[in-house]
C-alpha cells in the first residue's frame, strides 16, 4: 500500500532539481519570449531572450520558481 503524500515529495524533489537549460527544453520559451532573470529578493538580475549570451550563462543555475504569461514573459528565479 502506497503513502498518501508519496507522490508530493517526488514533485518536490523534481521542483528543485530544475534548471533554465530544463525550462528551455520544455518549450515554454521560444524566440520571441523575453526572460527576467531574478535573484532572491526578486531583483532582475537580466533580462533578454533565451538565446542571448547574457541569459545563457544561467543554464545550469538552480531554478527556486518561475512564472511564464502567455504574453510572452518568463521570470526565473534563480537560488
């Protein structure tokens, strides 16, 4: 017989082993998507598209949560 509140602490093991690179590949970005990147305090640490070098060097960073609008906005934060 299965716990009830197993499956939770797999979704959260999965949250917080996700990164930018894991978003990207989920197709929740694409090239007209702009992408705030955020630290803790919710500061825009950069903004830009996916593809630009800026954004890019956070792609293996640790992803604490995020937020996408189907207006075309991504925030990331970044732990």
């Amino acid at each position: 017989m299965r716990k009830q509140g197993g499956g939770n602490r797999e979704a959260e093991r999965t949250v917080a082993d996700t990164t930018l690179r894991k978003i990207f590949d989920s197709g929740l970005a694409n090239d007209n998507t702009n992408v705030r990147i955020r630290d803790s305090s919710l500061h825009v640490v950069v903004y830009g598209n996916w593809y630009q070098d800026c954004i890019l060097k956070y792609l293996d960073d640790k992803v604490e949560s995020f937020t996408w609008q189907d207006n075309e906005n991504l925030y990331v934060n970044v732990k």
